[in-house]
C-alpha cells in the first residue's frame, strides 16, 4: 500500500466507488459471517435512485491514493449515525479506518452532535470500540433466511 493517503469528502459522483467498496469489503474480506450470510447482506453492488437518495443525504468521507484508488469510507448520517464504515480488503489494518472516524467526529462535532452511534457487524466492533465506543445492545438482524449478529454502540461526544 502507498504510504501518502487523503481524506476527502465525496460528492454524488462518487457514488459508484463507494458501492465497489462496499461490496469489496463485504463479499472478499475478512468476516466471521458465512458465505450465505455475505451474499444476503451484499447480494449485489449498490446502485439505483434508493442508493444515491441514501448517500446523498449523509455526509461520507473517503480514503484514498492522491491520483489513484480510494481504499474506504465512512459516512456520518443525521443524529450522529454512523451508517457506512467500509474498506477494502487489501488496505485493511493500516490504520485508514482510524483516519476515517476521525474526521467523522469531527464534523458531527462540528455539527453539535451530542453522541455517535452504529450498528457494527462482528467485524467492525473491535475497530469501534478501540475508537472509545461501548456496546448498548446486543441484536440479531434477519435479511431474508440469514441472520446476523450485531451491535449497537455508541460513544457519547463530551
């Protein structure tokens, strides 16, 4: 991996990436869920007016090679939800996941957030909760015939 990364704030046309990210992330990466489980939750790449409506409300920032690939995002949508946190497969443990929060609390600071909060996967807990987030509650979700453990954690912002 390069060592020069960039955060920057996506735009509508950005759109496309951020659902072969995801679904990169989802359908190729390291997971605790079953292959059934994967293609349930991510059965397809993202697109269409219901995906664009979703990001165009959020504000979602992405990591990514100056002039080349973007490695992952997040995305802060109202009431200091965390609804996207997705990177690729190959970028994964250095640190881009760190950087992407950071400038998500950040901007719901900036928005007078008063606490941050997810519904993690299995996966994603861990990265969570090194950020200072602790679980309110354990779920399990159902998407058709699968289900998946989960949580909700938050982090309140002081």
């Amino acid at each position: 991996m390069h060592d020069t990364i960039e955060l920057v704030w996506a735009s509508d046309k950005h759109h496309d990436i951020l659902a072969d990210i995801m679904y990169d992330a989802v359908r190729h990466g390291p997971t605790r869920y079953t292959e059934e489980q994967r293609e349930a939750w991510v059965p397809e790449r993202r697109s269409g007016a219901s995906w664009d409506k979703r990001l165009a409300r959020q504000d979602i920032v992405m990591a990514r090679v100056p002039d080349g690939p973007t490695l992952g995002f997040m995305s802060l949508d109202a009431g200091g939800y965390i609804d996207f946190a997705y990177i690729r497969p190959h970028a994964q443990g250095r640190g881009l996941f760190r950087n992407l929060y950071e400038a998500i609390e950040a901007k719901a600071r900036a928005k007078g957030e008063r606490r941050l909060w997810v519904h993690a996967s299995l996966m994603a807990q861990p990265a969570f909760a090194s950020m200072g987030f602790s679980v309110t509650e354990e779920q399990v979700v159902y998407i058709g015939d699968q289900s998946f453990e989960r949580a909700e954690m938050e982090k309140p912002l002081d």
